[in-house]
C-alpha cells in the first residue's frame, strides 16, 4: 500500500486510520485490517519521509514504533532524499543509483522513439545538463520540451523551459487567466516559499487557503487586482492546469515535485538579493533568513543560475555581490553557488574569493579551504590544489581527492588531459579512478578518454572498475571498445566488471573472446578458483572432478583445502569422490579431506580401499582413514569378520596379547568410521548368529560409529536409531537369557541405546538395570567375603556401571522414564543417579535454558534473584518430583543404618534444587546428618533454588573446613583451597551476608587477595543491583586491593548499570582517587564510567557539578576522560572550557563526532552502524563565543573546525543554520590575519 508521507502529515490522524479513510478501503474495519497484516505479505510504502517537517516525522516514528510493536510481521519500506535519513527503522538500506546511458535511452525510445534517443544524446554532450538526464524528473521534463526548441544549459533553464511550454497550452492560459487573472505565478511562488521556509514540501488545506488569500491581498493593495479569488477554486485551477498537486484523499496540497517547489521559491529568493544589495538591512536579512538555512540551498541556487545568465548588468552585479554575501555566512555555499553561476560573474568576485582563500587557506594541508576550491570549479585554484590531490602518497591524494561531495572536472582547467596524462603511474591511477568514481559527468569522460589510450592496464582496470561501480555503462562500452585484448583479459581474469551487464554488442562479444581465453590460458589453480566463485552449475562438474582428483599440490597445503571448503558448499558429492580418487592413485591431501570425503555420504564397496583401509593400523593414516569413511556394506562385513576373528585371541593365558590388542583396536576404529548405513547392514546380517561377546562388540562398534569415541560427532539418522534401537532390544533379552554375558558386555548395549533413545527400549533397560544391581550386590557380598582382596569380584563391586545407566535413562526424556526411577529411589546403588535424572529431566522442561555457558568452570548464581522471588511469592510452592525423592528421604532418614542415611543426604542434595516448599524441616534434618562436603553441596542448592541460607550454617562449614586443614594441609593449597572456596562462595546469599563478609578478615593471609575470593565477587554480582554492590562495596572496604581488580571492577560497574546509588558511589570512589592505582588501566575505568554516564542522566549531571571548576586532581581528570567517552553538548563544552584551563586536551576528534552526529544501528550487521547528523547549534554557538584569534592555541575554535569537517562528511541537519552565530557579528571561519588585512 502506497501512503505519500506529505499528504499524511497534514492530518491529524494515525496513519491506519488515514489509509482506512481512502474509497478503495471503505468497508474495511482497522480490525480486518490489522488481521491481514499479522501476517506476511502485507507491506506500507512510505513515500517522502524528506517531505516531513520536525513535528510530523516525530509523531510519524512514534506511530511507526507502535505499528512494529503490535504487527511484527508487516512490511515497510521508507523513501526520502539522502540529506534525509533519520528513518525510524532498522532496515536493509538501499541507495538508488542514477539512471545509466543505456537506461536513459531506453526510456527515451519508449516514450518518443528514436528521436527521444537524439535528445538524450545531445543532453550528454551539454555541459550542466549530462548529469541532469540522470534524475528521472529532468530526463521527463527535457523530453516533454515542444519540438524544435532551443536546448537547455543549466538545471533552471530546464524547468523553466518546462513551466513555460505547460503555461502555453491554450487551455492551460486560458483557466489559470480566468481563475487568477494571469498571476498564477504569484501565487505559485508564495505557496512554495511559504512550504520551504516550514522546512517541508506540503501544506494543509488551512495553510495553502492562507497562502492564497494572502497573496490575493498583496496583490489587491498593489492594485493588480479588484476582487479576491476564492482560496479553494484558486487552488483547483493551480491543479488542474499547472504543477500543484492535491495530496490524494485528504485535504492538503504540494508541487510534483520538491524541485519545482524550490524553482518557484527562487524567484523570492531572486528579489531578496536585488533588495539586498541596495539596502544593508536586506542585506542582513537576506543573509540571515536564507542564506542561513540549508533548506534555502537550491533555490538560492537556482536563483544564481538565473541571475548569472541574464542580459541584464545590473543582475549579474546582483548575482555577484550575492556571492560575496554568501561567503560571509558559509563559504561552501558561496562555493557552490560560483560553480552554479558564470565566467562572468567570477570575473567579478574573483580577486576577493581569491583573497579571502589566501587567507583560509594553510598551505600543503587539506583543509576546508581546499574543499572550497574544489567545490567552486575554478581552475584559478589548479596551483594549489595539483600538489595535494597528486602526491605521491596514496593516502594523501585521496584525502585531498575526497575533500568535496563531487569531483568536479573544471577545476583541472582546460589542459587537464595533457597534464594528468604526465603523471607518474600511482598518482595517474588514483585521479583517474576518483574522478570516475565521484566526478561530475565532465569528469567521466575525462577519465574515459585517459583511459582508453593509457598505456598501462591497471590504469584502465581501476577506472573501469569505478565506471562499473557507478554503472556508467556508455563509458564503460568507448573503453571496451579501444583497449587491448590483453586489458580485457584482465578484465575478464580480475572480475573487474559483470560482463552480463554489458549492454553493448560488440564489446560483449570481445569480452566473450576474452572468457574464452581466459579459460584456455587458466591454470589448474584458476580453474578450480573460478568454479569455486560461480554459482552452482551442474555443467561444471565434470571439469571439477577432473581437477580436482588430478592436480598436484604440497601436502597439507592450506589454499587448497580452503578452496576445497568453499566448493563442497555447492558440490559436495563431486569433490568427495574427486578426494577418494586421489586416495586410490596415491596422490597427496590436504587437511580436513576426511571430514569433506565423510560428509559427501559416498559410499564405495570397492576392493581397493577395502586394502587401503587396512593400512598402518594400529596408527594414523589419512589415506586409509579416507578409505575407510566410504566403505559399503559388503566391505564392512569383511573388517567385521575379522574382527571377530581376532577377538578370541586377544587374550592368552589371561593375559591380553599387546600385538593382536594392537591390531584389533586399529581395525575396530577404522571400521567405526565407515557410514553407519554400511556398518548397520553388516551387522544385521550376523546378528542372528552372534555370540555374547559379538553382540558386545558390534554395540561398542555401533557407539563409535556415531561419533562418541571419535573428533566429530554424527547422529544417527532416523531410520538407523530406529534400526539400531531394534537391534539393541534383541540383544538384550538374549543377553539377559544367557549365563555367559559380563556386566561389562551387557553396559555396552545400555550405552548403545543412549545413542538411539526410543521409548520402546524402556523395558529392558529396566531389566538389564535390575540385573545389573542384582549381581552388584552379589560381587560386593563376595568380595566382603574374600576380605575386598584382589580378584574379580573386588573389580566388579568397584565397578557399578550406574552412571551409564543414568546416561541412558536421561536420554529418554519421557513421562514413564519418570515414573520407572521412582522405583530406584531407594536403592542403594542407584538412587543417586535416579534422583540425579528426575531432576535434570524437571529442570529442562521448567527452566529455561542457557544459550551459553555464562560462567565457564563456576557455578551460575544468576538465577538466584529470580529464584528467590518465585520462593517468597509461594513458599510452599513443590513439584512431583521433589514429593516423591523427599518422602523416600524421610522413609531413610527414619532408617537405622548409615548406608541408609547417607543416600537420603545424597538424595536430598539434589532435590533441593527443586521446588520443595514443604519439606523444609526434612531439610533441616539432612543439615544436621551431612558431612562438610555434601553440607556444602546441598546448600549450594538450596541457594540456586531459592532459599536465603542461614550464616551460622555456612559459618559452621567455613570453620569445620579451617578445623580440618590443621590436620590435613593440603585442603587450603590444593586447587588453590577450593573445598574452602566452595563454602565462601555461599557468604553473599545468607541472611546476614555484610555481617558474614567479616568472617573473611579471620582466613589465612593467603585468602586474602582478590584473585582467590574471585568466586565470591562473581557470587555478589548474581545478587540483585543494591544488594550485590553493598556486597561487593563491603568487601572492598576490608581489602582495599579490589578496588584494582578487574572482576571486581566489571561486577560493580555491571551492577551500578542497574543502580543510581551504585553509580553514584563509585563516582565519589573515582573523585577521591581510589582507582589511581598502579597498573590499573585507567581507560578501561573511564569507559566504564562513561557507560554509567549514558544510562545515568543524575549521574552525569552530578559528574559535571564535580568538574565545574576544572579537573584539578587526578580523580577528576579521571572523570573528564570519563566524559570524553560519551559526551553531550554540556559535556563537551565542559572538557574545552577544562582544555583551556589547563591546557591539557581531554576531548579528540571521535568526542567531538560523538556529539555531532548520531550512529543507528543496523539490522543485518551485527556491530555497524550508520552515522547520521545531529543537531548541534547551541554547541557551535558557545564555542564560537568561546574562540579568540583561530590561531593555534584557540581551542574552541579548533573544536568549530573540527564540527565543520565532520558536517562535510555526515551533512547537516536541515534546520541547523550554517553559521555558528551569524547575528553575534563574529566572523567564521577566522582568516589569517596578515592575509585579511590585505
């Protein structure tokens, strides 16, 4: 849906409701409406966000916020000029280029046939209206120009000439005659200035009725009229018969085009300069009312192009002294309106422009005075300019090149070709390329005649490849057609250019000649290079094969494998089977070919790599390790025959034989890195006939095949769990009903159905778990018997097995697996891990989960603060679960023996992390049963579920932990004193956690330094804002040495983020110098406090109270680099005042950018942004008070400079005036002084 933002802007009504109020919408309810673009496809164009004045694009971005809020999924697409590109909208930004040659003579023939074409060459060969035929509005209006009339030279002539052929239409003269008595031009133009100076591009129905009468006024007390037109049928003539539009449905009203709306405004312009100059009043007022105001620029324009081409002497003495008046108020303007105007009106202002650049200007600098020069055209300044924009230095010309929104080719004066062509080969390269990059059109063919006959070929590829960029496609073609077949090979072998965007016929069949020999002339290296930046192309696959499974390169090369990478996205099957043939010739490889052979899914039953396969085993071998990846069924089953061969021999005697051990190993992981498709139909086929000892073994292949034992992991498909899941269930009731299967070998099956978890598999789990716990028992009664001395039993009964029956059951995250645990809840060998599944299986399905590991190698508080809140707004809030594993731990603890008591420890730890409101005093109990160690363990849970701990419990694990290291050392050394750590860890989250902080003084010396209470500060930072900073402040205050210690730093400044009294009191800690510690990187202290003064605004208006008299300590100047961070106008001016106080400079040039434009974020890029201009008058005003002489010391106005070039680069915002001050009477730029006198 097309909305023009100008007719919306003169309702007052949301922008739903102004498309609803349309005919074509009536019927429709905002309801209908809004049910439609909830969903994809529905998309709002919004035209002109440039035609909107301040008030208007506020209140359409707060609409526009609101409309993406409540409809995510409706699309909006955004239009405006590029002076305009505060759009409210984080969006793909896409800038429209200029109409192309080929693209202009298109339309040309479409509308007008070939004679439209001759226009649009003629218009190429005009100076001043080349570039204008680029504009669509300009290529209409020349080609609506009456036949056989005189061509136009410049961009008002052009309009002009229009407007005069729409107002000779009989029809068209005779209503507005009728209508307005001949005078439409009168009302025209007020109603364009009377938008201009709104600084928009439409008015209401009131303001344009307004406009009309007023004007009906003025012309009746000039007697020009008897009777006033009625506003309304005025303005219908206006529509009807001349450029004035009616803004659709609504009442409201604007030019076609913002360009006739400025042509029209001209004309006041024009008669503002003439009284000016007679009258230095005008004068004054013409210089503050319009030369001031970037919204006046192209009218003032067009104003000069009408004055400098006038008959008349005493208009061009008008135009003249208008420059002059230009130059007072901004000389870039002044600039401009020189190049827009004549010889003859330079003859005029040329000794005092040249004077008051003499003056500007710092020799060999570039400068905005060299911008002027640049800007203006004029080759008066060639002297100056050739050396900077020719150095010899790269970076050097191109600054200077750049200094200008446009390359303008007049300022090289009239033997411009000559001289460039003399340059040495870099400088040579980089003009030309910037003027084909960012010249006028005079400039392109400039840079295209150079560069036809320009001797060397980097020359002509880097101004082709500009000419490409700008899409100059009619140069590109006069290029094309004169170089060299040895240029367009390069061309063609540099991708310098899209050759199917080359329209021209006979350059397309040279640049095909070119492909062609590229092609032939390519190495095996450019081949595969090609291929690999062409779009998938079927056809080149065989070519691709070919190369790559014959080309030579040194082993492990590291460009091959990336260009390897880069061609598997598109053909991974041909370069996996291109690898695997280098494999079987023998040829070399590069690093990651086994990953690309794996992942292309090739699968080979070929004898040959069967032999290779079996290769250096019991080592690595890539070659066979290749072979391997793609080995079929059929030789799978062989490597698997024999490894069952081999497997009745590994051990003699009872002893293992390290030779056949050796072997078999090697051949089980080569094996395992076949497709598990092939592995799978190999072992299917012997599953039947499987012995015990079989079956244990293809499972343990089964689960290597998948990856677990191996660098790269890779699930089983569907179809193979399913199969897989099947086979496990089968060999385990077979298992289970022969007396010869090991507990070891029945584990195997229980670890191969955490691989393919099926529900299905539920059942026999259970029963190998009960089979395995029986004779668990048994083993450990033995070895009781035999006094634990060595043998089998002693290494059975140390051998449960229940972790990777946890693991399987863990996999199964299904209601009955819950209720199958249960049961295990009690037992003696496995309760632990039961209630260890219960959980986690609960804490996927109720918490969220972490995208991250947010603290890597430490426990995660940072759900406590939520945690507690969900504990203290129900504190009986339970879950099934915990219900179940605490009622068996009330059964335990009612038992008598320690066994019993000490599972219901194990079991409560765990299910604390639950919610377990009411099973509190069970809780208690456990307190009181556990050891330090599990005492720890389960307070730690208690805190991640919620509870606030009691300080005498911790207190009391802190000293059973310090009574305990008196006997045994090594606790306070080992792994830097962790079980201690452990405890104080829990310090923060008690109920007299300050009062606890204390307990720290009374450690060992050794636990004194920050690095080893590093766990305590993490643990203060999970705690909400106030909270954790009082925690993190105490702790501060009794060992002052974390005032420079980074965790402790970013914890509290991430804390103080969210707390305006932690902000402060660390703004008061930087005042007296607290962190002017050595070896403490300041800066990163001074970002950090700059981000408190971006969140902060108290703070900020606190810190700049506290620097009011300079920074005079080393706090302070700490503060002042604070706010050179992230200044605000305020703060900006606080650090100049504090610069020309003590002559030490606190703000560069990024502070000063930092205040003077604006950055938005972009949606696409993570990390970019768009830098756009802000408003920044009242700063420049005060800097301009501020400055003295301009001279090298005056700092203020080095920070004007400074704003200035940075408004070159960004823009300037429309309703900023030009001049700092222009009313103080205070001259800017200031001029060398020796210079002005002159």
């Amino acid at each position: 849906m097309f909305v023009p933002l100008a007719d919306w802007a003169t309702e007052n009504m949301e922008l739903l409701a102004s498309i609803l109020r349309r005919p074509s919408f009536r019927g429709i309810s905002e309801d209908i409406f809004r049910a439609a673009a909830a969903k994809p496809g529905v998309v709002l164009l919004l035209d002109g966000w440039n035609e909107l004045d301040t008030a208007a694009r506020q209140r359409a971005r707060v609409q526009l916020n609101s409309l993406k809020a409540e409809l995510p999924d409706l699309g909006i697409i955004i239009s405006t000029r590029r002076q305009s590109l505060d759009v409210p909208i984080e969006a793909l930004r896409i800038d429209l280029l200029p109409l192309s040659y080929s693209q202009q003579e298109e339309i040309a023939r479409e509308m007008y046939g070939e004679p439209g074409v001759r226009i649009v060459d003629e218009a190429w060969r005009t100076p001043g209206i080349r570039e204008l035929v680029s504009i669509p509005l300009y290529l209409t209006v020349l080609l609506s120009l009456p036949r056989g009339s005189a061509f136009p030279t410049t961009k008002e002539e052009l309009l002009r000439r229009f407007v005069e052929a729409h107002e000779a239409i009989p029809e068209h003269a005779e209503a507005l005659r009728a209508a307005l008595a001949g005078l439409h031009d009168r009302y025209l133009c007020d109603l364009a200035v009377r938008s201009t100076s709104a600084f928009a591009v439409a008015l209401s129905e009131v303001e344009a009725r307004r406009s009309i009468s007023d004007t009906g006024r003025v012309l009746m007390d000039e007697g020009q009229v008897t009777t006033l037109p009625q506003p309304y049928d005025a303005l219908e003539a206006l529509i009807s018969n001349h450029v004035l539009l009616r803004l659709g449905d609504t009442p409201g009203y604007s030019f076609q085009h913002q360009q006739f709306q400025e042509w029209y405004a001209s004309h006041m312009v024009q008669d503002r300069m003439r009284l000016a100059s007679e009258d230095p009043v005008e004068l004054k007022t013409l210089q503050t009312q319009i030369f001031d105001k970037p919204a006046w620029e192209e009218a003032t324009l067009f104003a000069v192009e009408r004055l400098a081409r006038s008959t008349d002497e005493l208009q061009k003495a008008v135009c003249a002294r208008s420059v002059l008046a230009a130059l007072e108020v901004d000389p870039l303007l002044a600039a401009e309106m020189i190049y827009r105007s004549s010889d003859e009106i330079w003859a005029l202002v040329a000794d005092d422009v040249q004077r008051f650049v003499r003056a500007w200007h710092v020799p060999g600098t570039v400068d905005r005075a060299l911008r002027f020069m640049l800007t203006s055209g004029r080759p008066e300044f060639l002297a100056v300019i050739w050396p900077l924009v020719t150095h010899e230095g790269e970076q050097n010309s191109l600054r200077a090149l750049r200094n200008c929104r446009q390359l303008r080719r007049a300022v090289f004066g009239g033997d411009a070709a000559s001289t460039i062509a003399a340059l040495p080969d870099s400088p040579r390269e980089v003009l030309l390329h910037e003027m084909a990059m960012h010249g006028d059109v005079e400039g392109l063919g400039l840079a295209t005649d150079l560069a036809k006959m320009d001797p060397h070929t980097d020359v002509q590829l880097s101004v082709v490849s500009a000419l490409s960029f700008r899409r100059a496609d009619f140069h590109i073609a006069e290029i094309l057609r004169a170089v060299s077949d040895a240029t367009l090979d390069q061309i063609v072998r540099r991708q310098t250019l899209d050759v199917e965007e080359v329209a021209d016929f006979q350059c397309r069949e040279r640049l095909a000649q070119a492909q062609h020999r590229s092609i032939e002339a390519e190495t095996d290296y450019e081949k595969l290079h090609r291929i690999a930046r062409t779009p998938r192309d079927e056809s080149l696959e065989h070519e691709l094969y070919r190369i790559l499974s014959t080309v030579e390169f040194e082993r492990g090369d590291r460009n091959v494998s990336s260009l390897a990478e880069t061609l598997r996205t598109h053909y991974p099957f041909v370069v996996a089977k291109a690898l695997v043939v280098r494999v079987l010739e023998g040829r070399s490889l590069f690093h990651h070919a086994a990953e690309i052979v794996s992942a292309g899914r090739i699968v080979e039953d070929d004898n040959s790599l069967l032999k290779i396969a079996q290769e250096d085993l019991g080592q690595y071998s890539q070659r066979a390790s290749i072979a391997a990846s793609v080995l079929g069924p059929r030789s799978s089953a062989v490597l698997l025959d024999m490894l069952f061969e081999l497997e009745p021999s590994r051990k003699v005697n009872g002893a293992w034989d390290p030779e056949v051990n050796k072997l078999f190993h090697g051949l089980e992981g080569r094996l395992a890195l076949a497709p598990a498709e092939s592995i799978l139909e190999a072992v299917q086929a012997r599953s039947a006939s499987a012995s015990v000892s079989q079956m244990a073994l293809m499972a343990e292949l089964l689960i290597r095949c998948r990856g677990e034992q191996s660098s790269h992991d890779r699930p089983f498909s569907n179809t193979v769990k399913s199969s897989v899941a099947g086979l496990m269930e089968e060999w385990a009731y077979r298992m289970l009903a022969s007396s010869d299967a090991t507990r070891m070998q029945t584990v195997s099956l229980v670890k191969l159905a955490a691989c393919a978890p099926s529900g299905q598999l539920l059942p026999v789990l259970q029963a190998l778990l009960d089979d395995n716990l029986q004779r668990l028992r048994a083993f450990r009664e033995q070895a009781e018997a035999e006094r634990w001395r060595p043998g089998n039993a002693l290494d059975e009964a140390r051998t449960p097995h229940t972790h990777e029956y946890a693991r399987a059951f863990r996999a199964l995250k299904l209601p009955e697996t819950r209720y199958i645990l249960y049961g295990y809840l009690d037992d003696l060998n496995f309760g632990e891990e039961a209630t260890s599944v219960l959980v986690e299986h609960w804490r996927l399905t109720n918490e969220p989960q972490p995208v991250e590991n947010r603290l890597f190698g430490r426990l995660d508080f940072s759900d406590v603060p939520a945690r507690r809140a969900t504990r203290i707004g129900d504190p009986e809030e339970t879950c099934e679960e915990a219900d179940t594993i605490f009622a068996v731990v009330q059964r335990l603890l009612e038992g008598d023996s320690d066994d019993q008591h000490r599972l219901a420890v194990a079991l409560g730890t765990r299910a604390a992390r639950l919610p377990h409101g009411r099973w509190r005093s069970v809780v208690k109990q456990l307190l009181g049963l556990a050891l330090p160690r599990a005492r720890c363990s389960l307070l730690v849970n208690l805190c991640l579920s919620g509870e606030i701990l009691s300080l005498d419990e911790v207190t009391r694990g802190i000293s059973d932990t310090l009574n305990d290291a008196k006997l045994r050392t090594w606790i306070l050394s080992q792994s830097n004193g962790y079980e201690l750590k452990q405890w104080l860890q829990l310090l923060p989250f008690t109920d007299k956690a300050l009062d606890g902080f204390d307990l720290l003084t009374t450690l060992p010396n050794s636990f004194h330094h920050p690095n080893m209470l590093e766990d305590v500060v993490f643990a203060c930072g999970s705690l909400a804002d106030d909270e954790g900073g009082c925690c993190l402040f105490r702790l501060a205050v009794l060992f002052p040495a974390f005032y420079g210690d980074y965790s402790w730093l970013r914890t509290i400044f991430r804390l103080a983020t969210g707390s305006l009294d932690i902000a402060h009191q660390l703004i008061d800690l930087a005042v007296h110098g607290v962190f002017e510690q050595k070896g403490l990187d300041h800066w990163f202290i001074a970002r950090e406090i700059a981000g408190l003064l971006e969140v902060h605004a108290d703070v900020r208006d606190h810190t700049y109270a506290l620097l009011a008299d300079g920074p005079t300590t080393p706090g302070l100047v700490l503060l002042a680099t604070a706010i050179s961070e992230a200044p605000d106008m305020p703060g900006l001016l606080l650090l100049v005042r504090a610069e020309i106080s003590t002559g030490r400079n606190f703000a560069g040039y990024r502070a000063v950018e930092y205040v003077a434009t604006e950055r938005v974020p972009s949606r696409d890029w993570s990390g970019v942004f768009e830098i756009l201009p802000a408003p920044v008058a009242e700063l420049r005003r005060d800097l301009l008070a501020m400055c003295t002489d301009g001279g090298p010391s005056d700092v203020a106005a080095r920070y004007l400079r400074e704003i200035d070039e940075i408004r070159d680069i960004h823009g300037l915002p429309e309703d900023e005036p030009r001049h700092p001050n222009f009313a103080s009477g205070v001259s800017w730029p200031f001029l060398n002084a020796r210079e002005s006198a002159e």
